[in-house]
C-alpha cells in the first residue's frame, strides 16, 4: 500500500495538478503531459468532469499513474476508486479520510500544513504526505524544518511552486515530487495548444 505511494512519487519528480473544464479536452491534455515527459497525473475532481476523466484516462493510457486530487470526502474517495483512480491526493486531513485511507483499495497521499497534522497521520503509519499550500505554510525551511523531529516522512510539496522554484524543492532530501499547475498554462489548455503544453513540461524536466 504505502509501497505503491513511494513508486508514485518516485516515477515522476513533477506532477502535474489537472482541473478539467471541458470533458472532451481529457485526453488530448494528458496525453500532451505524457507526450513531454510526464508519468503521474493527478486528476483533480475541482469540476464534475473529473471522475470521467480518470476513467477515460486510464484506459487510454495505461503506461502511466493516474490518480485523484482535491478529494475532500469519503464519498468522493469511494468515487475515485471506482473510477480506476491508483491513488489518491486530498489537500488536508479528517481523522475520517485518513483512517479511510489505511485500508482503501487506492493509497492516500494525505495533504498536510502542519506538524500537528502530520503527526496525526504518522500516528497511523502515513510516512509520504503532500504538503499544502507549500509556498504560504513556510515553504523550503518548513521541509528542512520536518526533517529534524521526522527524518522517515517525505513530502509532495504544491501550492505556489512554480517551473523556476520546483528545482529547489527537488534539492531537498525530504521531498521526492513537487506538484503543481503551472504545467497546465490556463491560456493554453482554453485554446487546445498541446504542443505548448507538452513543451511546458519538457522545459520543465530540463530545468531540474
Ligand atoms: C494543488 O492542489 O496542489 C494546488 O492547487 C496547486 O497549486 P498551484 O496552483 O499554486 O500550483
């Protein structure tokens, strides 16, 4: 279970936080993420389109980890697993979430700000955790910071990363992945420009 985290974390030091407006761009937008380097993609279920996606996405392109983001329920949990999800990323914790987590057929990256959030999860044998919104809670010392009282626990960083800053996240020894929109340009994704899309990414990997 937590091992299946780790090898997520570990295919791809940058994943990509995708929000689907229109529900026949799915495909076409991942496949530009795969295309530039891309092998995780987080779905997130931000808009009513995005359970579909992963569905539609995981048979489709099967070479790669497809999971769900912004789940914030059980209910939705329950949906994403469903829906084929291979794991599954929340923004914060429930005590609920997490203990749904433990057993869940799709491993939880929990999303945490804070050290008394993360010691309830490492209370429950969570070792990996997403931590959110990594800019505003402190950022590069914060992660220096956890790695004293908790050497073991390794972090997805998101919220506020963007191309020029994910190489100093990736410095640090406590964080395998750093997450983020930026590889989905708001302008590009509107227009269907998958070349930029997938040049994004590449000029991001490049940049690490
Ligand atoms: C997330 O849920 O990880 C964030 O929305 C990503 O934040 P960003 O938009 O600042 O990259």
């Amino acid at each position: 279970h937590r091992e299946r985290v780790r090898s997520v974390l570990e295919a791809s030091p940058l994943i990509p936080v995708i929000t689907i407006n229109h529900p026949d761009q799915a495909l076409s937008l991942c496949q530009a993420l795969v295309d530039g380097g891309i092998r995780v993609l987080e779905i997130t279920l931000r808009t009513p389109h995005g359970i579909k996606a992963i569905e539609q996405v995981r048979k489709a392109i099967p070479e790669v980890w497809v999971g769900a983001g912004t789940v914030t329920s059980i209910a939705q949990y329950r949906q994403a697993e469903a829906a084929g999800a291979q794991f599954v990323i929340t923004p914060g914790v429930t005590e609920a979430i997490l203990e749904f987590g433990v057993t869940s057929e799709a491993p939880l990256l929990p999303g945490i700000a804070t050290v008394s959030e993360l010691m309830v999860g490492y209370n429950l044998g969570y070792r990996e955790f997403k931590f959110f919104p990594a800019e505003v809670a402190g950022g590069i010392p914060a992660l220096k910071a956890f790695s004293g009282p908790f050497p073991d626990v390794t972090f997805c960083p998101t919220g506020g990363i963007r191309r020029n800053t994910a190489k100093d996240y990736l410095a640090l020894e406590n964080v395998r992945a750093v997450g983020g929109t930026w590889l989905t340009p708001d302008d590009a994704v509107a227009s269907g420009d998958w070349d930029q899309i997938a040049e994004t990414v590449r000029g991001s990997l490049l940049d690490l």
